[in-house]
C-alpha cells in the first residue's frame, strides 16, 4: 500500500504504528506499508458499523 502523509507527524504515525516506511520519492511525505502489515490494517478496520464493502 503506497500513500501520501498530509504532514510529519502523521507520517510518523504511519511509520510508527502501521510500521510504514518511508519512500519520499513523489513527495516527502510518501510513504509504503508492506502486503502484511497492510492486511493487518483491514483485518483491524473491518468497518463494521456499515454494510460498505471495500
């Protein structure tokens, strides 16, 4: 998963608790979370409250 952070500190906070990496490459806040941690991340936000498939 590839994203762009809106600031620093939320960069930090994808490196830090989604164990991101930063790739700084597009922009300096562009960051990469490996197939692993990004399947964590969905199993953790199942979006339960909606009938929305993702």
């Amino acid at each position: 998963m590839y994203g762009f952070a809106a600031n620093q500190n939320l960069l930090q906070h994808y490196v830090e608790v989604f164990n991101g990496e930063i790739i700084a490459m597009l922009h300096p806040y562009q960051f990469a979370i490996d197939e692993e941690n990004a399947k964590r991340i969905m199993e953790m936000y199942d979006y339960d409250w909606t009938d929305d498939e993702i």
